[in-house]
C-alpha cells in the first residue's frame, strides 16, 4: 500500500525505497513535485512549511518521519531512547491545531514501549511497521466514512466543501471528498462546489486538483459567494474535514468554515463534518480549549508571492476557526453517523471499535 501510487495517479505522503516522499502540495496545482526527504528535520519542517498538510495526512507523515529518525539515532539503547523522545517533541511543534498529528505519535510511543528491551534494529521495524499501519488504517477509515456519508447525500447533490479535506489531505480518498467519493461510487450523481478557502487557497488550488483527477465535477467559488449560492437554492448540503472535534462536538477547522455553517443554518442546509477518531480529543471539553494556529502574516499579505496589501498593515491570520457543535448536523466517522446530543455519541463511538 505504501509504495503504491493511488488509483488516481497521485500519493500523498510514502514510504519509499528508505525515505519519505510527500507530493509538494505549495506547487499544486502548477507543479506536481515530489520530494524525497531523508532526515526526520526536513520532515517535520515540511509540516509546518506546509508541503503536506490536512490531520491526517500530518499525522501520518509524523509516524513516516519518526520512523526515518530512528534510522539517524545510535544503536546504543539508552541514547536511542533519548533521541526517540527529542523526535517526539520535534514532531510535536510542527503545527498545533490537528490533534492527529499528537494521536500519531502516541501511537508511535506505545509501539516503541511495546517492543520494550527488543534490539535497537528490531525497535527501528516495529516503528517502520507502525507507521505503515497508521497509513493504511487512514485510507480504510475514509473508504469506511465514504460508504457511511453517502447515504446523507442525495442523488443529484451539490455539495459545498470548505478547504481541502481529500486524498491530499489524508493518506487517500478523504474525509469530507471520501463522502463525495463514497457517493459517487454508490452510483450518485454529485457536483461539488469548491470555496477557494483564503488564505492559502486549500480550495481552488488544491481540491478542484484532485476532484479534476477523480473525474467528479467541480465549481470553485471565491469565500464570499457562498451565501448567494445557498440563497439562489443552487446547494444541497455542506461537507467539511475537521483538525480537532472536542468531547462537547465542537469543531476545530480551516479558517471560514465557522462562517460556512453559519450560513448553512440561515438557510436551512445540513451543515455535516466528516472525520476519522483520531480526530477527536475528549481531553478538550469544548472548542474553547483547542489551540489555534496562528500563521506568519505574509500568507494573508501575499497571494502567489505578490503582495496585495501595503508594507506594515497589520493583518491577522488565525488558521482556524471553531464551529460550535449545534450547527452541525451530523459527524460521519469510520464507526458510525454521530447524532445530536454530540458528547455521549463521540463517548461511545471511541469506545467500539470500527
Ligand atoms: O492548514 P491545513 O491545510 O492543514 O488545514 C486543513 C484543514 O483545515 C482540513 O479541512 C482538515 O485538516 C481536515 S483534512 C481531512
């Protein structure tokens, strides 16, 4: 699975031939780049420079680059562990908001505590293995939400999605595209509207990419038509990914999204989040407590490197935004279709297995 290029012709983020590769997703949709990353540095870097982005596709690039580290540490135990643990914390300081990337290198400690006194070689395996099993537990989880959204959308839908939550972000197929994937592939006929998400531009650059290598029609929109669309009646329903879901079924996601539900309710549009367990973190009551990135303003000064605001305007760039949990209609995650009330549905949801 991991060497393999997905069936619309592109990966995300690989284990290849001793290295990770991520697709360079800054270039998209100009320049389809890989880069070959042979030091765990490098990686973590290329998270938080946003060569790969998306929860779980940070999350599982964070399990690759840890695993590449240990290549990097002694052989001698204790100073491996030592060095584990810097990586660790490495890893943890690329970008705040997605709790996937903390769940992945959980996962990734409890694997190296598993394998306990083992030989350093055999403890560098079991993290390769780890990591490969985090990856392809990602692409079976947004198959399984796939089949599990699809059916809250209709034959002949258009849905408005926000950012990018697909095969580029995640190990393949998508969150809130793996919905639209999953309808399609239940013989749905669907089109997608694609805001362009500001400032980064998640929307236009990269989902109407992917949606235009997966065959399945798209419309970008600039953030602000989304109101006229909805009024004119041309959507049916709004699908988003998430970074982090609190115990209370608040949502942390891509800047805007907050205001995409809010216009859903106005007009009467189930407004649904799409997103793996391991986007939920119960250790959060509600939305107030997640950390919210905020992102160097030259991303919001700059538009493909041109400037469209004068020197030394102050500008602000929170990369998130928290959408309050009555606003959505439902959470689709690989364990099932989570309804209001929301914080003992997510209780026993991560308490079944999927
Ligand atoms: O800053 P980004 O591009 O990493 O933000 C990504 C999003 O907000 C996605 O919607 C979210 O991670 C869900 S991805 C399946």
């Amino acid at each position: 699975m991991n060497d393999a290029i997905l069936d619309e012709g592109f990966f995300t983020v690989r284990w290849h031939e001793g290295a990770v590769e991520l697709l360079d997703q800054r270039a998209l949709p100009l320049r389809e780049t890989v880069l070959r990353f042979e030091h765990a540095e490098d990686v973590a870097r290329a998270i938080t420079d946003m060569v790969v982005r998306g929860a779980p596709a940070i999350g599982v690039t964070a399990a690759f680059g840890l695993a590449l580290g240990t290549r990097e540490l002694p052989d001698e135990r204790g100073a491996f562990d030592r060095g584990f643990a810097a990586l660790c914390e490495r890893f943890a300081a690329a970008r705040p908001t997605a709790v996937n990337l903390f769940w992945a290198i959980d996962r990734m400690k409890a694997r190296r505590a598993a394998v306990g006194d083992s030989p350093v070689t055999a403890v560098r395996e079991a993290l390769l293995a780890e990591a490969r099993a985090i990856h392809d537990e990602d692409v079976a989880a947004c198959v399984q939400m796939g089949r599990l959204g699809a059916e809250l959308v209709p034959d002949g839908a258009a849905v408005l999605t926000h950012c990018n939550a697909g095969a580029l972000a995640t190990a393949g197929y998508g969150t809130a595209l793996g919905v639209v994937r999953g309808a399609r592939d239940a013989g749905k006929k669907i089109r997608v509207f694609a805001d362009e998400t500001r400032p980064f531009l998640q929307g236009a650059r990269l989902t109407a990419w992917e949606l235009v290598k997966a065959r399945i029609p798209v419309t970008v929109i600039t953030d602000n038509m989304a109101a006229d669309l909805m009024r004119r009646g041309e959507i049916t329903c709004v699908v988003v990914g998430a970074d982090r879901i609190a115990r209370n079924g608040d949502v942390a996601n891509k800047i805007g999204t907050y205001g995409v539900a809010v216009l859903a309710h106005v007009h009467g549009l189930p407004f649904y989040v799409a997103a793996p367990s391991s986007t939920f973190d119960v250790t959060i009551p509600d939305g107030a407590g997640i950390p919210i990135e905020e992102r160097s303003p030259e991303e919001v000064r700059q538009i493909g490197g041109v400037r469209i605001v004068a020197v030394d305007v102050p500008v602000r760039h929170p990369a998130f935004d928290v959408t309050p949990a009555e606003l959505v209609a439902a959470l689709i995650t690989e364990r099932g279709v989570l309804r209001p009330p929301y914080e003992a549905a997510i209780a026993a949801m991560l308490t079944r297995s999927a």
